[in-house]
C-alpha cells in the first residue's frame, strides 16, 4: 500500500475525466474507505453511496435500518494510467476484515458487508484474483461478495468527504492514520 500511496502522478495531471473508470467497493463504514481510496494516486474523485439494495432513493436512516438491501459504499472514479482497478482491488483487502459477515468493528448488519460491485467483466476477473490472493493471508474465509454493479444512490451530502471536511488529510499519498468519529 505503501508504494502505491507514493507512486507519483505523471505530470500532465488528472484524467479527462472520459478516460476515467469506475470501482464500487464496501467494505464497512463509507466515510473511512472512502478517505483511503482519495489518498491514492490515480484516484480522481470519490462518492459515497448505497448500492446493491432493492429501495429507491434510500437515505441514510433508510440504509442503517438494514431494511434496504443496501451497503454503504464508495463509488471510485480513477484513472487506468496511474492506478489499475486490480491495484484498487488489492488496498480494498487490505483496508478491512473481508472474513467478517455483514460487519466491521462496531458497525454490524446488511448495510456494513464488504463487496466488489463489478463495472465490467475485467473488473469482475480482477476482483476474484485479488480476493483469491487475499485468503491465502487469512485463516478464516473471506466473505466478500462479488457482485455487478446495480443502481448507485448517492449519501446525503453532509456524508460526502465527511473525514476530510473534518479536518483529516485527502492528500494523495498520506499515511496518517484515519481517525472514524460520527
């Protein structure tokens, strides 16, 4: 993770934004994955959302009933040039506990699974590598799911950016510890 944080960006700057791709991951509480993924080189925006639900237009309150079908998630525009989608892949294993079901830490239910909502069948053939790479680093079995992307549901805006407007660095390449508070 390391190396990935401090890869440099090539000096023409970010992608035309056409060039972007885009990775849905889960994995617990948006705010904290998200900050992870703004830190990395390549990464040019971030959205937090709810995605792989059966509700329309579902809010937060909606999604913490564990009602929806929804995880929290973070929606990751990059740019293939500087950061690959399996690289992306790999920090989501390594940001979290993939062996718990439908918890991390403090946060439990539906709404807190960790997933991989695939764009495209490259996408999908990455994510079952890195997660095959992944459970030889774990003695239990990883329970991440594996699944095509559905309707993405932005958060509220007060959610977007949440650790960073809160005064945590987004600066490409940081390594400082996120701090989650609510």
């Amino acid at each position: 993770m390391q190396a990935l944080l401090q890869r440099e960006v090539p000096s023409s700057g970010t992608c035309a934004l056409q060039e972007a791709q885009t990775a849905t991951f889960a994995a617990g509480c948006f705010w904290v994955v998200e900050l992870r993924f703004q830190r990395i080189p390549g990464v040019v925006e971030t959205q937090v959302g709810y995605t792989g639900g059966h509700m329309a237009h579902p809010t937060y309150d909606d999604v913490l009933s564990d009602e929806t079908g929804h995880a929290e998630a973070v929606e990751v525009a990059f740019d293939p040039e500087v950061v690959s989608f399996r690289e992306l892949a790999d920090v989501f294993f390594e940001m979290h506990d993939p062996t718990t079901l439908n918890r991390q830490g403090n946060d439990h239910g539906r709404q807190y699974r960790s997933a991989i909502f695939f764009h495209s069948k490259a996408q999908e053939t990455e994510a079952k590598e890195a997660l095959a790479d992944a459970q030889k680093l774990y003695s239990n079995s990883i329970k991440t799911q594996i699944v095509p992307a559905s309707e993405w549901w932005p958060a509220e805006e007060y959610h977007q950016r949440y650790l960073s407007k809160g005064g945590q660095s987004a600066s490409k390449g940081d390594l400082s510890p996120i701090r989650c508070y609510g």
